[in-house]
C-alpha cells in the first residue's frame, strides 16, 4: 500500500508505482495574463513552460509565456452585417489594414482586379475607365494631319466587370467608331444641297433645319440591341405608342385600339345606312363576332394573340396558330369592342421584326393592304363534308354569311399583295372564284365585283356568274408554260396570274381553280373533286357597309426595339442648358448628354428613386436629379448650405431639417 507523491510544484500521486506527476502553469503564472485581460491557458500539464496567454473575442493572439499581442481582424467576424459579409456579397474582397483592437470601423472592401477602388466602412464604386491604359491606340496608328488623329477614346461602361467595350471615336462630321481599336474615320456622304436628294440618299441620310438647314448623315442605324448600346450616341428604345417591346406581353392601348360605339343597336332608329336592317345584318342585337389579325410580320408558332377578357364577358376565343388570327364569337357591341380592347400579343421570337395588327366585327378578317375582307372556312362547313365549287361559292354567298352589309363570294385575286394576303392566311388546299368552263382554256374570275366588270348580271341574292351563259372577267388563256395573261382593260398591263408550273393543264376536264397548300400558288382541278381542304370568302365590292368603317375597322403596326439617337446629341452648349431633359457637362465625347431621372415617366416612381425629386417648376412636369445629387466629393457638398455628406451611401444628398430647430 506504498504511494508515490509527487515533488512541488508537480502534483500527482499512485499507490503501489509510480506516480504521473502534473503542473498546471497558470496557477503560477495567470496573473501574467489577466493583468491585460488575458486569459491564461496549459495546453499540457505534463511540460513546463509551455502556458500561453490568450486574447479575448472577437481579437486574436496568442504568446507562450508571456503576454500575447492582441489583433482585431474586423473582415474576419461572422454575422450578416460584419464587414467581410458586406463584400463578399458584393464580389469584393475585405481588408483590415490596422488590426489593433483600439482600431475599430477601419475595413474597406477592395474592388476585384483589374480596378483598385477600394471605400471604408461600406462596398466600393468599382470603375475601371479602360481608356487610361488603352488611350494611346486610338491615334497611335494615325498618319500626321489626318483626321485619324484627332480620335478620342471614350469607355461607355467602366463597371469592373465590363471589359474590352473601350471605342475610338471619330471627329466630326464622321460618326464612325471602333471597339478596342481605332477607327476608320470616312467623310461624311450625306454632302446634299437639297432636301428631296438628301431624304433620299439610300445610305441613311436626314435633313435637319437647326441651326442651318443641312444634311447630316442619320445615326443609329444598328438593327441589333447590342450594337445600338455601345454606341455612345444611340439609345436602345422599346417602342411605345405605334411599337412596343415584343419580347414580352403588349396589350393594346384602350384609346388606341377600338371605340366602343352604341350605334350599333337594333332598337336604335336609324343606326343603319344603305337600306340595311338589323335583321339582314346581325339580327338579335348582337354582331357576328370580332376577328384580331396579325397581318404583316406573322411567325408561326412563336407569336400568339389573347384575349384577356373574352372568359369574364362570357365569349370564346378561338387562336388558328396556321393563319395567325383570333376569332371571337357573337355578342353585343359593346362586350366585342371591350374584348378587342383587352388584346394582347407575345412573341418569342428573339429578334422580331414589325407586325401589324388588324382587327375588326365580323366573322372574316380586314385587310389594311386591300381593303377587303377574307376568311378560310373548312370543307366542314359544307353540307356531308365535302365542298364543291359550287358548295364553296353558295356558302359565301348566304345572306346570313354577309359582313355588316357587305354581301361574300369566293375570292378574286387581281394583285400579287392580294395573293400574299391570301396565301398567309391558308388552312389547306382552298377553292377560289376563277373557272374557264364558259369557254375552255379561257380563263376568267367569275364571282364578286370582277364578275360583274365582266358582264355578268347576278341573281337576287348571288354574287357569281351563271356559267352556262356568262364568261366573267378574263385574266389569261391558254395552257401551263402556253398562258397568256389577259390585258387589264382599265390599265392595259398585264392581269396577274400566279399558276403552278405546268399549270393550267385540264387534266380530265379540270375547270376550277383553287390555291395549292402549302405553296399558295394556283392549280386547276374538277369542280367535284373531294381533296380540297377548303375555300376562301372574300367581302368588299358588293353591297354597302352599314356603319362608319371607323368604327368597326382598325389597325396598329406593332415595332420591337429600335435604336435611336439621344434626345441630347449634337446640341449646342445653349440649346442644350436650355431644354430640361438634357445636361451640359463639356468635353469632347458627349458635352450634352440626357439628365439623370429625367428618363423616369410618373412622379410615383421618380420620389421613391432616392437622387430624384419631381420638379413641378416646369411644364410639363418631369423627374430631374435632386441638387445635392450632383457634388461628387464631401468637401464640395460640405460647403452647400443645403446639402449633406451621407457617409453610408458615399454621395451628397439634401440636409434632412430638424422641425423643432
């Protein structure tokens, strides 16, 4: 039962061996540390001299034996508002440059290379200006006295992250630039005397009256978004008004798009002209549906028309994304024209060119290039689903088929931009108002207003020749590469034809035209034969509208993004002060260039942006930048007796004033 005790200043002891003998050093030697604040720490109490002091959290440090030397690495602190967090968040690196513990809210965030911006306290204005580095290579090339010279280098973007966008920019008169190189400066080729010669000029040319009547080469001509914003002279624009942004929803302006009449009511005395009654017309006080095109412009299954209001008015919509065109079914004026007026249109196509839209009441669709009416109707609508000729032109002829007076028949085509809006708008093979079986070989459009310039005299209620005795307008005869176009007997020129090759053949007595599919052009076929797809009605010539065209009948051209030039290029230093959109800064890039805010449309917007006020001291009103927004440094906003420096977000803003002072 014999113990080992440890000798001082070891403690330890073990009965019947040897013992194992520790010292805990801070005993001894704590007070070393905690005299400053330190704690004191035995890592292994089995060695001597080994303590160390420890610096208190958040600082850090440590020494063996001795006081450590304590530093406080604010960049190193964890939580959502330290100083590391707040830039990282912002892609910048943090540094302490004095890490004493006395040394507090001394952290700047540094910008990433190649730009050596760095800010205390909050995340750095990271700009590089690339021109500093890269100036010198937009003369360093140039032959002396050559305009080539006298290029400035200008940086649209000095964002550190935006690289190699620097231009070399031409002198006056030439609007040429280069990116990240210099440019080649050419004389400006708009040197016309007159007005008409200059508009002309196919080489984008404009004549401009201020300050002296001249022509001036027109600038921004860039089709695409990223060509017109690195061009220090343009603005890339969405459109409005006539045009809007196609990459995304664009529903029509309320004014814009239709009026909503009250005409158009049975009960109405007089709300119907030319003879026309409500019961010939639409009967049961409703019109027989709406129809919305998209006429020009049409991308087959990336543009879509909707109508946002159809479902709560209690009407169907029905998309034929083969024709780009919206049907909307009967109802009352009035819930048509607020279902016309809830259209909208997308696309997303990514570089979409114009559109137009058309719309209009009634069942067939309006054309703004003819000024007539067409519709593709399917086989089915025919009785046992199976459309003759003579099936296809009795349907478009029905009183009941009739739009707003205008009485229908099987299509006509005179002119190659009718046959293209025909051609847009088929559904399948489609019989049209032409025939040669009066008269074989001798071709002749023999329905609507051209049968009847070629002598046919209709029935009550007909709009096409009667075959057996009347031969119709004659547009060309004879048989495929053999036809001959007739002479227009108004013009003399020759009548248009658009057959298929080897077409017209009257292959077993084949007496009927119709629109071949997918092609569009002509072919000829017996009047019975059952593989047609369908017809087209067209309405205009025969018959009277009964309203104003105005106000069943509109159209709009809708236009994607367009480069313009800035409202406040090319002004003169007085003409520049003197419109409020615009600022005058000198310098030989852009002196005038566009005031900040002024480009924000309502007062709502404009006071939530905090260096915007809503200036109702000129007319009309507008969003202009507050005062103090403009002193870029605290020793000038200082010296403004309105105007105070707001460390936090590193500019000058208005001096907030104390109501009780």
């Amino acid at each position: 039962d014999f113990q080992c005790e440890c000798l001082p200043p070891t403690s330890g002891v073990m009965t019947g061996s040897v013992a194992t003998c520790e010292v805990d050093e801070c005993v001894e030697n704590g007070a070393t540390c905690t005299a400053v604040g330190q704690s004191c720490s035995d890592p292994s109490t089995t060695n001597l001299h080994d303590w160390e002091c420890i610096c208190p959290s958040p600082s850090v440090g440590i020494a063996i034996t001795q006081q450590a030397r304590c530093m406080l690495d604010e960049c190193l602190l964890s939580c959502a508002t330290c100083a590391g967090t707040i830039c990282s968040d912002v892609g910048q690196e943090c540094y302490d440059p004095n890490t004493t513990p006395q040394s507090t809210s001394d952290w700047l965030c540094k910008c990433p290379s190649p730009s050596t911006n760095v800010a205390t306290g909050h995340p750095a204005k990271c700009e590089e200006d690339e021109c500093d580095s890269n100036g010198w290579k937009c003369t360093v090339d140039c032959r002396v006295g050559s305009t080539d010279c006298q290029q400035t280098c200008f940086d649209p973007n000095t964002a550190a992250n935006s690289i190699g966008d620097w231009r070399c920019v031409c002198p006056p008169p030439s609007s040429d630039f280069a990116i990240a190189k210099a440019a080649e400066c050419t004389n400006d080729p708009c040197k016309h005397d007159n007005e008409q010669t200059c508009l002309s000029d196919p080489q984008g040319c404009e004549w401009t009256d201020l300050p002296t009547p001249g022509c001036t080469r027109k600038l921004c001509l860039h089709d695409k978004q990223t060509d017109c914003e690195t061009d220090p002279l343009c603005n890339w624009s969405t459109g409005s008004g006539t045009g809007g942004n196609l990459a995304s929803p664009l529903a029509f302006e309320k004014d814009v798009a239709v009026k909503p009449f009250s005409g158009l009511k049975c009960q109405t005395p007089g709300s119907w002209k030319n003879g026309c009654t409500c019961a010939t017309v639409i009967g049961s006080d409703t019109l027989p549906g709406a129809t919305v095109n998209i006429e020009d412009g049409y991308l087959t299954g990336k543009d879509t028309l909707t109508c946002v209001a159809c479902q709560s008015l209690g009407l169907t919509a029905e998309w034929h994304s083969v024709s780009g065109m919206l049907t909307i079914s009967k109802g009352s004026a009035d819930d048509l024209a607020k279902a016309v007026a809830s259209m909208e249109f997308s696309t997303s196509a990514d570089n979409p060119g114009k559109r137009r839209i058309t719309w209009n009441y009634g069942h067939g669709f309006f054309s703004t290039h003819t000024g007539h009416y067409y519709h593709f109707y399917s086989k089915t609508t025919c009785a046992r689903g199976i459309c003759t000729w003579s099936d296809a032109q009795e349907q478009c002829e029905l009183d009941s088929n009739q739009i707003l007076g205008l009485r229908g028949y099987l299509i006509t085509i005179t002119s190659e931009t009718e046959d293209e809006v025909a051609r847009m708008k088929l559904e399948g093979r489609g019989w049209m108002g032409a025939s040669d079986a009066n008269q074989e070989g001798k071709w002749s459009w023999v329905t609507g207003p051209e049968g009847v310039a070629g002598g046919c005299v209709y029935a009550s209620g007909k709009s096409s020749c009667d075959l057996k005795t009347e031969t119709g307008l004659p547009f060309g005869q004879g048989k495929g590469s053999n036809f001959a176009p007739a002479a227009d007997p108004s013009t003399g020129k020759d009548m248009y034809e658009n057959w298929a090759r080897n077409e017209p053949n009257d292959l077993r007595g084949e007496d009927y035209g119709h629109f071949r599919w997918p092609a569009g052009d002509w072919n000829d076929l017996r009047g019975t034969n059952q593989r047609i797809n369908g017809y087209i009605c067209e309405w205009g010539g025969l018959g009277e509208m009964c309203v104003d065209a105005e106000d069943v009948i509109g159209a709009r051209d809708l236009v994607p993004g367009v480069c313009v030039q800035k409202i406040c290029v090319n002004n003169t230093e007085t003409d520049c002060k003197a419109n409020p959109k615009c600022e005058w800064v000198g310098g030989n890039i852009e002196p005038c260039t566009v005031a900040l805010c002024v480009e924000i449309p309502n007062e709502k917007d404009c006071d939530q942006d905090p260096v915007c006020h809503w200036d109702v001291t000129v007319s009309p009103s507008l969003c202009k930048e507050k005062i103090c927004n403009k002193y870029k440094d605290p020793a000038t906003c200082t010296t403004k007796d309105d105007c105070m420096w707001d460390d936090g977000a590193n500019r000058c803003v208005d001096k907030v004033c104390d109501p009780f002072d």
